[in-house]
C-alpha cells in the first residue's frame, strides 16, 4: 500500500492573489508546503491548473525537481486521476493545499495510523477554514476516487472533487479525525492563508519560529492559538499601514524598502529571483516577475494598494499603468512609452530641440547602411543598465557585435547613435507641482571602459562635477522636457554629454536610478532626500517646503562598484581592513562564496558597490585606489 500526497495549488485568488508565490520563512508558501508535507519521507506532487496565470507556480516547482500535474481550472477530478495513474486501488491519496503551511508529514503518518486501524475509506481534517480542522488534509483511498469516475459528476463536483468524495465514502466507513484536543472557542482562529489578513498573522508567528519546518503541525497550531491575541494586536496595527508596491527587490531596491519601512508604509515588492537581496525585508514578497503587467493589474485590483513605485528597473510604462488604475496622477502612460523605447525618445527630442547625439535604426539582418564616421554606440531599444549597450570602432566591430545587443531584445531594431567624446553628466531630478528640484549633478566614471569595453559601463560618478556651470542650462532642458512630456509630478533622471562645450542628452528615465545614486550619493552631497520625496509622490502624500531644500555639500562623495570575471567566487579579502574607515559611507558585495559569476557586462551583473567621502579630489581618488588595493576576490576560472 503506498502513500502520495496530492498537493492542491493555484496562483490567482481574488482575496489573496498570489498566494503560492508569496514568501513565508524564505520561501513561497508552496514549496513551504512541499517541504513539510515531505518531511518525513512522503512524496508530493503539485496539483495545478493549466492556465498561464499558473506558469510561473510551475515553473518554479520544476526547478526545484518537484511532479507537477496540470489540468482544468474546473476539473480538479481529472487532475487527480491524471497525479494516481500508476498507484493500485489499495493505495492512499492524502489531499492537501497549498493555503496551509502548518501541514506536515507528522500529521500524514498519525492520520494513515488512524485510517489503517480504523479500516477507513476516508478520513478528514478539513471540513473549514478554522482551526483545528482547517488545516486542510484528506486521506482517501483511491478506488473511491476511481469509483467516481462510473457516475457523471455535476460541474460542481469536478471543482470540489472531495465533496463527492465524502459522498461516496459516507456509503461505507465514514469517520471524521479528532485527535488534536484543544481549548473551546478556538473556530474563529484561522489557520489557512486565505486572505490577507490570515497572511500577515501567520508571517509574523512563522518567521517567529526556529527550524519551523521541523515543527509539529499539533504543536505548531496550539502555540498558534496561545499567541492569538498578540497577532491580533499585530495585524491591526499593521492593517492600518498605508501600501507601497516595489517593482523588484534587487540590491537596487533594498534602499527604498528600508526608507519605505521607516516611513511607516506595507511594503510590497514582485521579483521574479528566487535569491533577490530584499525578499526578506519587504512585508510581501511575490516571487513573480514585476514585468508581468497583467498579474500587477490583477494583484492591485484585488487589494488596497496605495502607492507604486520604481527604481534602476526601466518599468515606468507598469508604474503608470498601476497608478492609473489606483488613481495617482504622476507619470502619464504615453510618456512612459516614449521613455522606454531609445528611438522614440531620441524622436521627440529632437521635435522639442533637446540637443541629441547623431541615431538611426538598424533593423536585424539588414546591411549597416553608411557611417559618416565611426565609432559608434549600439543598443537595445528597450533596456536599462547598459544590457546591450556596445562600442563598434569599425564596420568590423559592428558585424561582430550587433548579434549580442540583438541578443538582449525581442525588438525587430536596435539602436545606432553617433559616439561623442567628452565628459558625461548624470543628473537626477524631482518634479512637484511642475518644480523642478534637480539635487543630483555628478561627473560620470568610465575609468574602465579599457577592460569593460566593448561593454559600455559607468563605474558609478563622483561630487562635485567638473562642470557646474552647465547645471542651470541643462536645469532648464529638464523643464522643458517636464513640461512637453506633461510630468507635474514625479523624477527625470538624465544622462549626458558635454561635446566640445555643448550640451547632448544621451538619455532619460522616468524613473529613480539604481547604482547608488539615487540611494546614496544624492542626500550626502545635496542633503536632498530623492527616495523618501519620491515616496510620498507614490502615495500622494503632501512634500513640506523644507524637504525641498537642496544644500549642495563643500565636500566629494564618489560611488564606485566592484567587477567580476567569470567563474566560482572562493575568497574576499580586505573587506574588514576597508569597511571601518570613517570616510566609508557604505561597501556591499552582492555575492556570497561559492558563487558562479559571469562577466561582468551591464549593471545587473556587478559584484558590489562602495560609497566614500573626502575633502579634496586628490584625497578622494588615493582613497578610491586603497579600496580596490585591499579588497581582492579570488574567482575560479576552471
């Protein structure tokens, strides 16, 4: 007689979308689930649907090596059939859900004890939502389920096959387990994440827990029901929170979480990396991508979301679509559209008279048509971070070259723009009530544009610029580009160029910047906080006066990153001799030992980042080259 635990999930549910997807202890309440349900031996398979709102729940358990069976959102009956093929009649089907994190193999066995003894055909632990019978787990043995199969079963019945089930079983021996003995008064205790409410209470008590996958389900849910009235208090308090929906949770973001939380805010954040920095931090976590405009319409429909927002990622075009949908007016849609595709954006600065760079499209497997002059620069319409961003000296380099920024897009084109030497700004820029409050002004870095190149990479920039004297100028470019794009409120981060004492813009986004600077370079130098203001846009909360105030600083900031080659990270040194230093505003290494690197070659892929002050450029430079002297990794290129 063999034992398979059927595992019931799906990702869209009204009261709680994404509920398999969210993070509990580390993990998605799913493979929490798996894990317990396992955690004594038994096997799990994955009951799911086949729509695509479901791909991703799938795909994520097939990384993980775990069966999935896939059917039709209203035929459950068919799933199960499909999941027990090859099992006898004799055997045993334990039904649970994924709702339920608290199940676990301890229960499954002292259930089959029961079920064993008793001669059953069907014991249940699930008749409600409500503890101790919430818990959601059904053993059955499997020619009741095949017996269904001789009577036709109504659409109801496909949907809730185990109603049927009860039914049938009911016809022989019926028993209802009632083992676990708990006080009175325990049913309005919920014990399934159905909502967020449920959510946000079991959170808290798990992440409360040491080794919780190890723990009993009995015991798990009698200190569950002894802590009732603290995680009452909890979730009242936290319901109360006004809501900020991150798009990602990358070591980008992990600022903005942190400002966000301070502020009092739920923090939300979609990623669609297992690993991302700042899982942990956020109040939600769904492992999904923020790309996924649909599922972010759905999951902000279906709760009270009051705030988007969106850093380093250019994803202004799902900001704005979200913020339509919960009423915020910062960043129009149409002008979130020119500003995520390179070519139109190029287009309507000329039509404005915004000086630009010579560009053209290239479409693919097309003949380069004539250069006046090389070099030249290629890129992806439609990414950030420098993905794609590539340096041709010649025809050669172009032919050689273009298939890996092609390689990066799904766009039909790419991008050609004429390289212009000379000194790079990057600026950033707050929009309140048509104001603009342009509080980041520093010189680009590409100090190692010799061992990045052809890869086109900033290495962070440095406070003061050179060239303070172009920032009224290019002020008023910012207003006027504010003003034609419609933006009354909301962050225009700009980057360019300074040919032969001429202004050029390379680019904008609509969008705060990742790197650092947003993060951290802008409030040390100007005392001018860019996240928090930008908060509070998100979630339409008045900005007082002198949160506007931007006081440049008399003393040099830099942010500088760390590159990787490819291979296995085994060793870093130097970093206690560096982090200590007084004028150290921040080091991280986004990496841990053991890693698998790749080359670095956007911005997405760097090793980490540092941040540092000094009095002097000269002094500020020694102390970037100490940095790099005292921190050496050691990567396996083997």
């Amino acid at each position: 007689m063999k034992i398979k635990v059927l595992l019931q999930a799906r990702t869209f549910s009204k009261r709680l979308p994404f509920k398999s997807l969210h993070s509990i202890y580390g993990l998605p309440t799913v493979l929490l689930c798996v894990k317990r349900l396992s955690n004594t031996g038994a096997e799990v398979i994955v009951l799911t649907s086949n729509k695509t709102q479901d791909d991703e729940l799938v795909k994520l358990l097939k990384s993980f090596n775990i069966k999935v069976f896939r059917g039709s959102l209203k035929n459950v009956y068919a799933r199960f059939i499909k999941a027990t093929k090859n099992m006898k009649n004799d055997d045993i089907i334990v039904r649970a859900t994924a709702d339920n994190i608290f199940n676990d193999g301890y229960l499954i066995n002292q259930m089959y004890k029961k079920f064993k003894k008793e001669k059953l055909n069907y014991l249940s632990l699930s008749r409600n939502h409500n503890a101790p019978k919430g818990i959601g787990v059904e053993l059955i043995k499997l020619n009741i389920l095949r017996s269904l199969n001789k009577r036709k079963l109504s659409p109801s019945d496909k949907e809730h096959v185990t109603f049927s089930i009860r039914k049938k079983a009911e016809l022989k021996k019926f028993i209802e387990f009632k083992d676990f003995k708990f006080k009175k008064n325990i049913g309005k205790i919920r014990v399934t994440i159905d909502t967020i409410e449920d959510f946000i209470k079991i959170k808290k008590f798990v992440e409360d827990q040491e080794n919780f996958i190890e723990i009993k389900s009995k015991d798990l849910i009698r200190k569950f029901i002894k802590q009732d009235k603290i995680l009452q208090k909890y979730f009242k308090k936290q319901i109360k929170k006004k809501r900020l929906l991150i798009l990602g949770a990358s070591h980008d973001q992990v600022g903005t979480i942190n400002i966000a939380k301070n502020m009092g805010l739920h923090t939300i954040a979609f990623d669609k990396n297992f690993n991302a920095a700042g899982k942990n931090l956020v109040d939600q976590f769904i492992l999904l991508s923020n790309r996924n405009l649909e599922s972010l319409k759905f999951f902000v429909k279906s709760l009270k979301i009051n705030g988007v927002i969106s850093q380093g990622l250019d994803l202004p075009h799902i900001s704005s679509s979200l913020e339509r949908q919960i009423g915020i007016k910062n960043i129009p849609i149409k002008t979130s559209y020119i500003c995520t595709d390179k070519y139109k954006m190029k287009k309507f600065f000329k039509r404005n008279f915004i000086p630009v760079p010579k560009f053209f499209l290239q479409p693919k497997d097309k003949r380069l048509r004539k250069i006046e002059k090389f070099p030249i620069v290629i890129k992806p319409l439609d990414k950030s971070g420098s993905k794609g961003v590539l340096l041709c000296r010649n025809i050669k380099d172009f032919q050689k070259l273009n298939k890996k920024t092609f390689a990066e897009t799904e766009k039909k084109n790419i991008l050609i723009e004429e390289y212009l030497e000379g000194p790079q700004i990057s600026t950033e820029s707050l929009i309140y009530n048509g104001q603009i409050y342009t509080a980041g002004y520093v010189d680009r870095n590409y100090e190692m544009l010799d061992a990045t190149e052809p890869a086109i990479i900033e290495n962070g920039g440095t406070y003061p610029s050179n060239y303070f004297k172009f920032y009224n100028p290019i002020n008023n470019y910012i207003h006027t580009l504010a003003k034609k794009l419609n933006i009354k409120n909301g962050v225009i981060k700009g980057d360019l160029v300074l040919n032969k004492n001429k202004i050029f813009f390379i680019e904008i986004a609509v969008r705060l910047s990742g790197g650092d600077f947003s993060e951290s370079v802008i409030p040390l130098s100007s005392s001018f906080n860019l996240i928090k203001n930008s908060i509070k846009l998100a979630i339409n909360k008045k900005i007082k006066k002198e949160e506007l105030k931007i006081n440049f600083r008399k003393i040099y900031y830099a942010n500088r990153y760390f590159f990787a080659k490819k291979g296995r990270l085994i060793k870093i040194d130097g970093i206690k001799k560096v982090e200590n230093k007084p004028w150290i505003k921040k080091i991280q290494i986004f990496n841990k030992l053991g890693d698998k690197l790749k080359k670095t070659s956007n911005h997405s892929n760097r090793l980490g980042v540092f941040v540092l002050s000094a009095p002097s450029i000269g002094v500020l430079n020694k102390r970037i080259k100490y940095v790099y002297s005292k921190i050496n990794f050691k990567i396996e290129t083997n």
